[in-house]
C-alpha cells in the first residue's frame, strides 16, 4: 500500500490555520470566519456543531464537533476540496487542546487510508500509518 506523499501533504496544509481544538465559542468562531453555520446534532437545546467555510467562497469546508457538549472541541472534520465529502478528521483525544490524531480518507471512499498521529503534541505530525483495506 502507497500514498503519495504530496498528497497527504495537500490534504494537511487544508487543515485551520490553528490546529488547537481548544474551548471555542460560537462567538469566536464568528469573529475568525465571516461564513459559520451552528447546529445542534441530537436537538437537545445546546449547539455543538459549526459549519464553517474557511476561505469565504461559499463553500462549507469544515465542520467543528463538540460531540460531549463540554465547550470542547474533539473533532474537526475538513473537506480539502469542497466536494461535501470529508477528506480528513482532526482529532483532540484527550481534550487538552491539541491535535493528535488525523484520520485521512484521501480517496474519499468513507474509509480511512492514513492515520497520522503527533505523539508528543508539538503541530508536527509524528507518524504515518496506511490502513489496509479489505479487498472486495
């Protein structure tokens, strides 16, 4: 199994500016991007989702996941190419504002094909890891 490393490189430099999943308000979301578009997910009463277009083109290319209704981010879904397909989740694990995981499904199948993972949480993506998968 393969991957073309520009373009897992492609599909990275499409992740937020900030890669921090920290706390972050409906409010702050509208004061970094003019296009944000809140959801509630389980309709419960508490938004705990943001669809936010990145670039300001009138596309929605990131999704913003508060799946615990904490105030926390733990995922950011990312569609690098503007296809409503999402090509690669952002991932906080252990909640302490930083990224350490990305699942990438570079060909946007639903399955993933790379996880990568930045053990000592420092923006650098530590490993590369192709997942296999089942042949039909």
């Amino acid at each position: 199994f393969a991957v073309a490393i520009n373009h897992v490189n492609e599909l990275l430099n499409k992740v937020p500016e900030s890669t921090e999943i920290k706390t972050v308000s409906e409010e702050e979301l509208f004061k970094k991007y003019e296009n944000v578009l809140s959801g509630d997910y389980n309709n419960n009463g508490i938004i705990d989702e943001w669809l936010v277009d990145t670039d300001n083109n009138g596309a929605y290319d990131a999704l913003y996941v508060d799946d615990d209704e904490d105030g926390k981010i733990e995922a950011i879904y990312i569609d690098a190419n503007e296809n409503d397909i999402w090509d690669m989740k952002v991932l906080d694990d252990d909640l302490d504002g930083n990224p350490n995981r990305q699942v990438i499904d570079k060909d946007e199948d639903g399955k993933p094909d790379i996880i990568a993972y930045d053990f000592n949480q420092d923006g650098e993506w530590d490993k590369f890891k192709p997942i296999e998968k089942e042949k039909s």
